[in-house]
C-alpha cells in the first residue's frame, strides 16, 4: 500500500495532537495532586498542635484551686482565669499563651488587692494524662514576687459554661476612699493646730496689760528712778 504525502502529512498531524493531549492530562493530573499534598501537609502542621481548649484547674499558684478557660487557634492560646477561695479576696485574670514544641507557655495577669500580678507559667502536656505540669514565676511592682511548681488537669471540654468571679471591687474602691478621706482629714487637723489664732486672746490680752509689763496698772511710771 503506497501513501501520498499529503496522507502521511495528516497521519502526523493526527499523531503529534493524540500526543500532546495526552501529555496535557497528565501535566493535569500531577498538578491536581501536587495540590492535594500541600493541602494534606497544611492540615497535617495544624493537627501537630495538641489541643487545650479546655476548662482547667491549676493548683499551685493559690492556696486553693486557679480555674482557668482555654482557647486555641493553632499553636496560640488565649482566655480567662478566676480564684474563689471560701475565705479572702476573690481575682479575676487575662490568659495568653502558646505551644512552643513540647512545651506550654501561658501568663496570667490579675488585680490583687488593687496590685497587677503576672504568673508565667512553663509546663509540658501529657497526653497519656492530659495534664500540664511545670513551673511559675510571679511578679508585681516590678519585682519578683514568688516562684514555684504547678500542676493543671482539665475538668471541662465546654469553655462556654466559664463564668469569671464575683470581686467586690466597689466595695474595696470605698473603703479605699474613706481612709483617703479619714488621712485628708487628719492632715488639715495637725495643719490647724501647728497655727494659733491671736484673736481669741483679744480679751486676755485688753485686760491683761499688767500681767506682760510685769508692774501693776496704775502705777505708772512713778515707781521708776
């Protein structure tokens, strides 16, 4: 069988576009799961983190039991802490942290007695356990104001049941404004008595002549030389 050239020239033609759309689908292909993988080694780096999202109780920083509410977006963490003793004062915190390796990182910042406190604390997680376990640091008015272990398990996988502490801050704001007051006033009572009025002394002063010169009134002047 003899081909013309113009046959053999569209034989070709056919072949090389068969070729090329076959090569297409397969640069395709290899782009789709090139896609797939970052997508799959995206989501494999976030599950990496493990979770803390929950309802804690921290013992250690207090005599009694810290609550502490957890949030986390990736390795960030992020929420509220309160104390409620049965006898004292009653705080509220901030929490911000994040998941360093195998290690946690977590503040605590509340108002003590009218006093910033911050309470880094610097644990591991055990997953077998679930608990955090490690060491704090405080420190208020710039100085360090105590240091110690730590140990924290999770009560709560609801953060949304937290509810922060009663603290009767109106109550402390008064009392703090009458001994300011009670100060004030003492104050302008040692002021005043540091200086004496020379006209409640009028009387003694008019009818008391003799008393200062030391001579007698109505002498005079006779009894001098």
């Amino acid at each position: 069988m003899i081909y013309k050239p113009k046959a053999i020239r569209a034989l070709i033609a056919l072949l090389i576009v068969v070729g090329l759309g076959q090569l297409a689908v397969g640069s395709s292909d290899e782009i789709v799961l090139a896609g797939d993988g970052a997508h799959q080694e995206s989501a494999n780096a976030a599950s990496n983190f493990f979770t803390l999202n929950y309802i804690w109780s921290v013992s250690g920083l207090e005599p009694g039991q810290v609550i502490m509410a957890l949030n986390q977006d990736g390795k960030d963490l992020y929420g509220a802490a309160k104390y409620e003793p049965d006898s004292g004062q009653a705080w509220n915190a901030v929490v911000v942290g994040a998941i360093l390796g195998d290690n946690v990182v977590l503040t605590l910042t509340a108002l003590k007695s009218g006093v910033q406190v911050s309470s880094m604390m610097t644990g591991t997680f055990d997953a077998v356990n679930q608990t955090l376990k490690g060491s704090f640091l405080q420190a208020s008015c710039g100085n360090i104001s105590g240091r110690g272990t730590f140990s924290a398990m999770w009560i709560n996988p609801d953060i949304s049941s937290f509810t922060p502490a009663k603290v009767e801050e109106a109550t402390h704001a008064s009392t703090v404004n009458g001994e300011a007051a009670a100060e004030a006033a003492s104050q302008a009572s040692s002021q005043t008595s540091r200086f004496h009025d020379v006209h409640q002394d009028a009387d003694r002063i008019l009818t008391g002549v003799g008393d200062i010169s030391q001579i007698p009134i109505g002498m005079g002047g006779s009894g001098l030389p």
